[in-house]
C-alpha cells in the first residue's frame, strides 16, 4: 500500500531551523526492539488493550505505531471487539506533517492486513496520530496508562529561542545544556495514571551527567525506577548512530524492586525473548548468559546528585551496601570529607623558602607529590599563611616582612577574582585556613589516580587543593584507611567518578561520600588489626579480604 497522499495533513507554524533539528534528532527504532519494550511493559494483546491508554510522544515514522497497531487489532479480535472501539487507545504525536501522514498510513496498512475495514482503519489512525508538540500539548490529550517511545536527540541551543523559552517553562528539568529528551521524560512521567508505566529507548547520559540531576531528582522522589537497560553496543536502530542508548521503565509508584541490566554486540531479538521471560518471572536474583547480564534489587539507588555504573551484579552489590551501611560522612561518628586549600595564586602563596617571612606566618603544606609513597615524604612546601588562628585575615601591620612579601606581589594577588570581591581583603587565598586541621590525623586523597590511594598524615601539614581529606572524632585511622584501600571502597568511587584518559579516577569529595562503611564499634578486633596491619602494608588485596568480611560479602563482582 502507498504511504503518502491518504491524508491532509498541514505544517504548524513551526521554524525550520526546528524542523531540521527534529529531522535530524530522529533515530528509527528496530521492530524487534519495540517488541522488547512492549513486552517488557505487559503491553500484551492478551489484554483487552482497548480499556488502556497508550502515549507515543514523538511517532515519527511510525516504528512503534506499527507494532502497537498489530497489538491492538490481535487484542480487539481476541476481545471480540470492533476496532473502532480503539479509537481512544492511542495518542501519537509529531512536529513533522510527512511524518504523521507516514504513520497515518502504516497504521492503516496493519490494521488492513488483519481485515478491518478501510474506513475504520482509516477512523482509528486519524484519531491516533497527531500533528503537534507534545512537550506543550494539554494535559487531557496527555493522559496515559503507557508512554512508550524514542524521544528525539535534539540540544536545546538548537531549538529557536521562543520555543525554548516555553519548553523551559512547560519543563523545570530542562536546566543548563540539556537534551530535549529530558522534558520528554518529565512530561511523560507528570501525564501518567496512578500505577501507569513509561518505556522509553534513550540516550542514558541524563542518569549521570549535570543536565539530568533534576530528572533523577523527580523520578527519585515520586516514581519507581524499575529497569535500566543498557545497550550501547546493540544495533537497536535502522541507523548507525553513537547515542548509548538503554531502554528505562519507570512506573507512577511507589519505588519497588529494580532491576539492571547490560548487554553486549551479540545481544539480539531471541536473546531479548530470554530476558524478558527472566524479568518478567521473577525466579533468580541475577541472570548472566553470553549476551547479556542483569540483576533484581530491592529498589533503586536513592541519590538523585547522580546514579552508578557497573555490571549489574555490582550495581546490586553497591545498592545492598548503600541500603546496609551509613555514608562515610557521618555527625555520629563525626567523620568529614573536605579539601585542601586553594590560594588563587600558588606561585605567590607557596614556598620552600623557611626564611621568606616571619616564621609563624609559614604553614607545612601536603602536596600531592609527598603522597606517592603511600606514606608522607614532605617536601619541605609552606604556604605562605594570611589567616589567624581566629579565622580571620591577620594584620599586616604586625608582620611587616609578610606585609612586604604581599605588596612586592600585590598587582597580580589583586588581579584576582576573589580579591576583586573583596578588595580590602585583597591577600587572601581562596579558601580560609582550618588551624585546626593541622593538627589533626588525616587521612589525604590525590585527586587523580588509577587506585584508591589513602594515605594518613598523622598531623603537622595542611592539605593543598589537590588533594581531598578525610578526619573523624571515632574512627581509628588506620582502621579506616585499610578500609579504604580496599577494592570495596574502591568499588563506590568507580560507580560514581568520571573517568579520565588511561582510565585515571577523581577522588573527589562528592565520590568519597558514597563510600558507605560499618559503625566503627562493629569492627571485630581480628578485623581491626588485619585492616590496620594491610593499611601499615599499602597491600589492597588483604585489606580488601579483612573488608569483604567486615561488610559481609563472599565477594565482589567485577
């Protein structure tokens, strides 16, 4: 059958620079995949699907019209119902005219192939599919017991700027440089019915990066994150595109059990058959086959700042801890993370000059290069020190080879950002100096490094802005510090962390909060001595055996 000219259809008053955006933000999903998600949902011709309401927020043309059309016809026959009591089931939409003639057609076409009359084959389509922006549609013609789709790759700088102004407006989650698939989750998610299921095929980015915390954010604290899906390497679309894609299920409930899931190239439609019978059987807590792996938790992580990555099988180590364990920052035990300190200017402010200013204005400081050892090997670096113990600027009067040492370099501290804030206070560093912290035990944290690298400053130096710090009122340091050496410890910060070039990690304060650990008094003494004697030791493999036992686990999955 013809697929054009068998409806009017008429361009809105739409851009064309948006009407190319949308052209080429579109990607064709494989039948066998909108099977998958189908499935996946129970969106079963089984079901009298015509009591349902389905959503496809962006029909382009017609990949998934076409199986939720078969699906429709086989559940009207089997219900012993006229297809024209469908009418209602569906809502599709598309910015594009060729687009909702395209599926108008193919819908026709299914519907025909099963022998329903044209004319109501041509009721049914007409009233599915519409032209229109679904981001700004009312809220009525939104209503869904499913939404279901591939929501377009567009950037938001992309988009002309009236009409960004009112996605903005119709979508809180769509801040800084987002992809406009972002509002197409939000809105799908606000338009569902209580108990109501969204599956989306869609770039995974937004579970990690900036431009999605206020999505997580939202499915966090009113939904059920039930599946993750990732299938980057799967040939999943009509065309080659790099879009990492992971089908995602998320439910208008009550956060269950979750699941997560990976794949590899091998994964296909047999294989998506086979998982679907795991997911929806509910027998064992995790699968692993040749083409894919995956594992059940009892809900899905908590944090919207960001969601982890991993095999399934850690995701779920990594969830069980999280739900078991207290966050290494903790009043009780009075344990905080923290970083050193940043000057703005450390060709001025640091030195190894022990006779450059008055000696009390001279601060040891830990430098990422004392660390490599695993143990402090200072290098004999101060910082030149303008805090006084009372936590403010010290007067320069009172130290005149300070206060000269200053002036000398006072055009270029004074050029600086935070001094131009603040110009009567035009010497200070960046960050205010902690005296405190000095004299504390520590334990300090390059910054950047391809293993987790603790290394305990028993007191006497105060940490550079490279490096990050860990002090607590209860722990035993070293006890903690074999515990973070442990591939357990580890294992959080991989989850979380970017990744930089040759596989480099930042252990930065907001990855080493996810760490979870045990009460310190929890600790058997056996425990204690071996995570000490393994810290003492710089030897990971036995502290992580001591941690596997402390936190209770066999082993922890790669």
């Amino acid at each position: 059958m013809a697929t054009i000219a068998l409806f009017d259809t008429e361009d809105l008053s739409i851009p064309e620079s948006l009407k190319k955006a949308v052209e080429h933000g579109e990607v064709f999903t494989r039948a066998w995949v909108v099977g998958l998600v189908l499935d996946l949902l129970g969106y079963t011709p089984d079901k009298d699907l015509c009591g349902l309401r389905l959503v496809e927020p962006a029909c382009g043309g017609g990949a998934f019209l076409t199986v939720v059309a078969s699906r429709i016809s086989t559940s009207c026959l089997a219900h012993q119902r006229p297809v024209t009591d469908a009418v209602d089931a569906v809502r599709a939409f598309d910015l594009l005219g060729r687009n909702v003639e395209q599926s108008r057609a193919l819908t026709v076409e299914t519907l025909r192939k099963d022998g329903w009359d044209p004319q109501d084959a041509r009721e049914v389509a007409t009233a599915w599919v519409r032209q229109g922006d679904y981001l700004l549609q009312s809220g009525d013609e939104r209503r869904a017991d499913y939404v279901v789709g591939n929501p377009p790759y567009i950037r938001l700088e992309d988009v002309p700027g009236d009409r960004m102004a009112a996605y903005r407006r119709a979508c809180f989650t769509m801040g800084g440089r987002a992809d406009i698939y972002v509002g197409f989750y939000e809105v799908a998610l606000r338009s569902l019915n209580r108990g109501g299921r969204l599956g989306f095929i869609c770039a995974d980015r937004w579970m990690r990066n900036q431009y999605g915390r206020r999505l997580r954010q939202l499915v966090t604290k009113d939904f059920s994150m039930d599946l993750a899906l990732v299938m980057h390497d799967v040939d999943a679309f009509d065309d080659q595109v790099a879009a990492y894609p992971a089908i995602t299920l998320i439910s208008n409930d009550v956060q269950g059990e979750a699941v997560a899931a990976d794949t590899n190239r091998s994964f296909g439609a047999e294989q998506a058959k086979d998982f679907v019978g795991w997911y929806l059987g509910a027998q064992s807590p995790t699968v692993a086959t040749d083409s894919y792996q995956a594992a059940r938790m009892p809900h899905w992580f908590p944090d919207e700042d960001s969601w982890p990555t991993g095999s399934p099988a850690r995701l779920a180590v990594l969830e069980d801890l999280t739900e078991r364990f207290r966050p290494l920052e903790n009043t009780a035990t009075g344990t905080r993370v923290g970083i050193g300190v940043a000057t703005g200017a450390d060709k001025i402010f640091l030195t190894k000059d022990k006779d450059l200013v008055e000696e009390g204005r001279l601060l040891p400081m830990a430098m990422v290069r004392d660390t490599t050892s695993g143990r402090i090997d200072w290098d004999g670096t101060y910082l030149v020190n303008p805090w006084a113990a009372s936590g403010d600027l010290v007067d320069l009067n009172a130290f005149p080879r300070l206060a000269a040492y200053f002036e000398k370099h006072s055009e270029a501290l004074r050029k600086r950002y935070v001094a131009e804030r603040q110009p009567q206070r035009w010497y200070k560093t960046i960050d205010k100096v902690d005296h405190q912290l000095t004299r504390r035990q520590k334990l300090l944290f390059p910054d950047m490094k391809l293993r987790i690298h603790p290394v305990l400053d028993e007191g006497g130096l105060y940490p550079h802005h490279n490096l990050y710090f860990i002090v607590s009122d209860v722990w035993d340091m070293r006890v903690l510090g074999g515990l973070l050496l442990s591939k357990v410890a580890e294992a959080f910060v991989e989850a979380y962390a970017v990744r930089m070039r040759g596989g480099t990690l930042r252990f930065q304060a907001q990855y080493l909060r996810k760490i979870r650990v045990p009460d310190p008094s929890a600790i058997g003494e056996d425990d204690r001595i071996a995570l000490a004697e393994a810290f003492d030791k710089r030897d990971m493999d036995a502290a992580t055996e001591a941690a596997l036992r402390v936190y209770g686990l066999t082993e922890l999955p790669d």
